[in-house]
C-alpha cells in the first residue's frame, strides 16, 4: 500500500514535466517560425507590395518560392498560418495584372502549391486556361511545372465542389495535350492524366450533386483532353484497358439528348476507332454498337454526328466481323445505312436544284 501511494506521488509530477516540455517545445517551435518569416518571407513580400522600379519580379517570386519550400510551407511539412498566407495571397494576387506569361504561371503555381478555393481556384484555374491558349506558352508550362500543379488540384480536391474550377483545369489540359509535337501529351500521359480523366468520368457519370449545365462542360473538356492523348503511343493500350469504353457507352446514353456531349463522344469514337487495341475493345461493346446506330435513325439531320457515327462503325466492322454480325442481326444496319442514303440524296437533290436557278 506504501509502494502505491509513493507511485501516485511521483506520477503527477512527470505528467506536468511533459506538459511543460510540450509547452516549451511548442513556443520554440513558434519562436523559430517568426524568426524565419522575419529574416527570409516579409522582406521579399515588402520588395513585391512596393513594386519597385527594376526589380526582378520573376526572380523575386521564384525566391518567396523557394523559401517557403525550404520552410517546409509548399510540402505540408509544416502548416502556414491563416494569417499569414493571407498575406502571401494579397501580394502575389495583386501581381495577376502583369501581361508576362511567365510570371503569370509562376504565380499560378504557387498559389495552387499553398492551397487556393471555391472564388481564388476559378480564378487561377480561368487564367491557367487562357494561358494555355496561346501555343507559345506550352514550353514555359513545362518549364514552370505547372501541369504538374494542375495535376494536384485536380487529385486533391473533390469535383463537385470546385466543379467550374475543373472545367477550366481540366480545359487547360485538353487544350496543351493538342500540342503538335505531342511533347506535352507524353509527359501528361507519364504524370498519369489518364488515370485522372478516368476517375473524373466515371465522377460526372455518377453523380447527381452537379449542375447539368456545369457538367456538361466538365464531359465536354474530359472528352476532348481523351481524344487528344489518343495518339500518344503508350496510350491505345492503356485507354483500352482502363474500360473507358464502358464510361463513354454510359455517358452517351444518360445525356442521349444533349447534342455537344454526344458529338465529343463520337469524336473520340472516331480516334479510337483508328488504332488496334481500341478499335478491338469497341468491337466487343454491344452497347455502343448499338447506341451509334440509334444516332444515325434519331440525329438524322446533324451530319457532324452522322458521319462520325458511320466512320467508326465502318472502322470497326472493317476490322472484326463479329461485331458486323451483331448489328445485321440485332441492328437493322441495312435499312439504316439505305435509309440515310434517302435522306441525303433528297438533300442533295434540293442543293442542285437550287444551284440550277442561279
């Protein structure tokens, strides 16, 4: 019983002895934050908010980067205060109305490194998009790592609640993996972007906290960053088996009387149609085989529709006569094609004639 009242006695003391290290360590920890935001971040916040003559701004941004990556800031190492990123923000936004690309980008980065959201990311976002528009900007995105940020927004953040925010990211993506040289599709492609576009897809088919209208856009922009990587060589296998044949046979048929979703879809149809593995893994659809016919009776009057619809079932059918036997048996292919012939003769017919009376 001695014992135990002794351990009792010496047991609160120990315990308050950690509290007080903890509380110590706390306050040194603190204490070295301060120093450091003294010594390194506020001179250069206090360079850039005064927007001195002849300074380098694009270094001096690239320097406030470089100090809170060593700080630990852009990592998640250590957490910025509230208070204190609001003070980086304010700078850099300010700086948003400067017309250098670079600087522009740089800025984006950042920002999109130390965490922006809802108004501020579509902002970012709608400015990465407009810079991406401009094909001299395509080696500086590289240069700048600013794929590499969208990359994390569009992996850490949730869709449905930056929804426009992604339309833009996402939008930026499409337009830069149209590159002509397919450079910047390659590096997107080694960055994993396909798995990304995937996990999207199968979001804006899933859920119902969206806006039509928003995710429509959304589609529009996944749908055409897809069809772009289509060349890219270490993408046909990996499009056919990711079973991105399956989200497209979905979303065609859930937004069966939206007109733009449904010609993107056939667009990337059409490339997909092209290469090997793909074409075979459409050839094996039913579904889509069957929905593509669908288009053909009911969009009769598009032609953007219709002749992307008939080039992928002439690519596919072309190459695997399972999937010709399927739509003679199951499609009504024939009277399709003939009727459609009809209908464009008729057309044509109508042109002539008014061609005749000029």
């Amino acid at each position: 019983m001695l014992i135990h009242r002794v351990t009792l006695a010496h047991r609160f003391p120990l315990k308050l002895q950690k509290k007080e290290k903890k509380k110590q360590k706390k306050e040194k920890k603190s204490s070295n934050f301060e120093a450091y935001w003294r010594s390194k971040i506020t001179p250069i916040l206090a360079t850039l908010n005064m927007e001195i003559e002849n300074v380098d701004i694009l270094n001096q941004v690239e320097e406030l980067s470089d100090c809170l990556l060593r700080g630990g800031f852009l990592t998640g190492s250590v957490v910025l205060p509230h208070q204190y990123k609001v003070k980086v923000f304010q700078c850099l936004i300010n700086l948003l109305d400067k017309k250098d690309s670079r600087l522009l980008l740089r800025i984006s980065r950042l920002l999109l490194c130390l965490g922006v959201y809802e108004k501020n990311l579509i902002s970012i976002s709608k400015l990465i998009f407009k810079l991406t528009r401009c094909e001299n900007n395509d080696a500086i995105f590289l240069e700048e790592k600013t794929v590499h940020s969208l990359l994390n927004v569009l992996n850490q953040q949730k869709i449905e609640d930056n929804a426009l925010a992604f339309v833009y990211c996402i939008g930026a993506l499409k337009v830069l993996s149209a590159n002509t040289d397919n450079s910047i599709g390659e590096i997107l492609v080694q960055y994993g972007v396909l798995q990304v576009l995937e996990r999207h897809l199968i979001t804006c088919n899933t859920s119902n906290e969206m806006n039509s209208e928003v995710k429509s856009n959304l589609l529009i922009q996944i749908l055409g960053a897809l069809r772009n990587l289509c060349d890219i060589p270490a993408t046909e296998k990996l499009l056919a088996e990711m079973g991105v044949c399956e989200q497209l046979q979905y979303t065609m048929t859930h937004h069966y009387n939206d007109p733009e979703v449904l010609l993107n879809s056939c667009r990337l149809l059409s490339r997909m149609s092209l290469f090997t593995d793909m074409c075979n893994a459409l050839s094996h659809n039913n579904d889509i085989l069957n929905l593509l016919l669908k288009i053909i009776d009911n969009y009769t009057n598009d032609p953007q529709l219709i002749i992307r619809c008939a080039f992928v079932l002439g690519n596919i059918t072309g190459q695997h006569s399972h999937a010709a036997l399927h739509l003679h048996e199951n499609g009504a292919i024939i009277e399709s094609m003939l009727s459609l012939c009809k209908v464009y003769k008729a057309k044509l017919g109508i042109r002539r004639r008014k061609i005749n009376k000029l």
